[in-house]
C-alpha cells in the first residue's frame, strides 16, 4: 500500500484521510509560501488567521449551518465538554434531561449531576446497552433546559438513526464518534461537540457548535473564564493560544470532505461499508456474532464476537499480522471492534471481510 501504510480500525485517534496527510506533508517546512510551518506561526497572523476562519466557515459548509450557529475550537476533549455543558446552562435549579446509552453518557450524567438536576430520561442499563430507545420510552421532564444525547456509542457500537423528538426544547450531542458521516438536520440541537480524533483530524481539539438562541441562555454568573462559553464565542476562539497545528489538520480534513462531495458522500461511504461488514457477519451468525439490535447499529464502530475469548485473541491477533490493526474491543466490552470512520475506504472493509472469511474457514 501507498507509503507502507497498514489498514487502521483504531478507535480513536484513528484513521485520517491521506489526501489530507499529503497535504499536510507538503506544507510542513513551509506553508504557503510563508517560510514556516503552520506550528511555528503566531495565532495572531493574518495567514493563521485565514486558516482558523476556513476551517470554521468548512464547518459550517458541511453542515449546512446559517449565521445563527457559533463554531468553536476548543480544548480538553469531548470529557470537558461534558462538564462545561451543565456548568454553563444549569444551576441549582435547572433541569436537564439525559438518554443514557453507554460509557460516554454515564460520564457526562457524572459531570452534570455536579451542576444541576439531571433526570435520566432513558436508561439503557435496562436492555443492556443493545439498542438505543424508542421515541415512547424517552421520558421527558417538562421545563428541562435541554436533552443530551450520546449520537453514537463508541463502545457499545450503537447509533441514532432517528433523534428523539423533544417538542422544541434543545438536543445537546455529544457527536465525537459520528461527527460528519452523514446528512442529518442540525436545527433540532442547541449545542453539538466532538472531540477531533475520530472523524474531524488529530486529538487536542475540540468542535463546539452553539445554535445562538440556545447560547443566548447560557448563565451569565462569574464563571472560570476559560470554562465559559461566551469567552469563545466572542474571541472566535482565540482568547488563549488554541491548537493552531490541530486547526489546520482539520481544515484539511474538512476540505477532503467537501472535496469528496461533502456529507452525501460520506453518508453513501458510510452505508456502502456497513452494508458490506454488517452483510457478512448476518450471513455467518454462528460465527461472527453481533448482539446490537439490527436498526441500532452503529456505521463507525461494527463490535462483535467469536465463538470462545479464545479466538477473539487469536482474530485480533491475526488481523494485526495481516495489516489489520486496531480490532480489539474496547477494554469493558471484550469481543472485537471494526471502527470505520470517514476516512476508511469500502477497499478496507473489502480487504478485512476477505480475512474473516479466511479466518473464519480455518478456525470454524
Ligand atoms: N464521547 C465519545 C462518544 C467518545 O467516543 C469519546 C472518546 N473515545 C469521548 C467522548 C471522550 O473524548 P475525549 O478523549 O476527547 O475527551
């Protein structure tokens, strides 16, 4: 493969697109013209300033937002981001409503609990992780200044198909895992964030998306000046020294992106190799084994089992030797993880499904 490169199912940071790994090789000694690398550049410049500006105007390209939106670039990972959310819009008074999916939502309930009442409006605990609710089972609470929602579950492998319908009150998401890879309209959510190192570039920085009325609520109380919104949103990110490499990576992400045809085209890639993963593992149950109800499961992250512990060992072990790294299931689940985000081509899940069968004819 091109530049000995190996297939990549990490989880996170995972796979980046090589065009943009091209890109960013071209202008690694000098950017531009510049005489320098984007690393060495002040946050201050006018050609970091260009940068920092595409890339949120990208974002807001790809997602269709309007002038209503703010797009920050932040830092401390989703993990923060499920502390400044109810910092910054509950109190002691204030509701929130929680649909509890898996590992990443507990964290976030943790971290809100700390700020505010939280109800939780779904509790996956109840059919063990296996599917995401149904619109009847998501018990609103009326007067909640909003609902969070985990849109897909890294670990577990699920994903919303269908947001929950909250009769107008805000969705807040935690889109690190699904950030991009499909069409979806963004109006029903106050605030979207996604850590980068999944869909969106490197780690170290941190998307946050506020619809502006939903911003607008935001508790204006002497907050942490660094863990308060209103900081970012009126320095457009550029309060502190934000992570201008990271932004630049995902400028290029992002253009790669919109090159390929934007988010239709990442949808149509994103189903194309979960059909061919999903298709396989159906037609061979008695060995590949995923317990995710069918409408539940997740196009980034494919986790599944084999028949003894044993020879999930052995597959992952494998894999790794055939140039597939990264299928181990994260550390609470067991089992084996594909995690296929934008950047995977369907050759790559051809490849792998190939190995599987191969694997499958020796060991079954
Ligand atoms: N939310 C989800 C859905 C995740 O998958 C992860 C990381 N894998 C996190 C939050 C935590 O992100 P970070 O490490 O950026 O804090």
């Amino acid at each position: 493969m091109k530049h000995d490169r190996i297939w990549n199912f990490y989880a996170g940071p995972a796979a980046v697109p090589l065009e943009a790994l091209e890109k960013i090789h071209q202008s690694w000694f000098n950017y531009n013209g510049e005489g320098m690398a984007v690393m060495e550049m002040s946050h201050r410049s006018k050609p970091y300033d260009e940068i920092h500006n595409n890339t949120a105007g990208l974002v807001k390209k790809l997602l269709g937002l309007g002038d209503n939106y703010h797009v920050l670039f932040l830092q401390g990972g989703a993990s923060l981001q499920f502390a400044m959310v109810p910092l910054n819009f509950l109190g002691n008074d204030k509701e929130a409503d929680y649909i509890h999916t898996g590992t990443w939502s507990a964290k976030a309930i943790k971290e809100a609990k700390l700020f505010g009442n939280v109800n939780v409006a779904f509790d996956g605990n109840d059919t063990q992780f296996l599917r995401l609710p149904r619109q009847n089972e998501v018990k609103l609470t009326e007067g909640a200044e909003y609902v969070h929602i985990t849109s897909n579950n890294t670990i577990r492998g699920t994903q919303f198909f269908a947001f929950p319908e909250t009769n107008g009150v805000p969705l807040v998401a935690d889109m690190s895992s699904d950030i991009l890879s499909r069409c979806f309209d963004p109006e029903p959510f106050g605030l979207i964030y996604a850590g980068a190192q999944k869909n969106l570039g490197p780690s170290g920085v941190t998307l946050v998306i506020l619809r502006n009325d939903f911003y607008e609520r935001c508790i204006e109380k002497n907050l942490t000046t660094m863990l308060h919104y209103k900081t970012h949103v009126e320095k457009n990110s550029l309060h502190n020294t934000p992570n201008s490499f990271g932004i630049y990576f995902m400028e290029c992400v992002l253009q790669w992106i919109d090159d390929m045809g934007g988010l239709k085209a990442m949808e149509a890639r994103n189903r194309e190799k979960a059909d061919l993963l999903y298709g396989f593992i159906n037609n061979n149950d008695g060995f590949y084994c995923c317990h995710i109800e069918k409408d539940s499961r997740s196009w980034m992250n494919v986790c599944f089992h084999l028949p003894t512990e044993a020879l999930d060992q052995e597959f992952v072990r494998q894999g790794a030797e055939n140039g597939f790294i990264g299928l181990k299931g994260y550390r609470s689940a067991g089992g084996c993880r594909v995690s296929m985000y934008n950047a995977t081509p369907p050759e790559a899940i051809r490849d792998l499904v190939d190995f599987m069968q191969d694997f499958m004819d020796k060991n079954g």
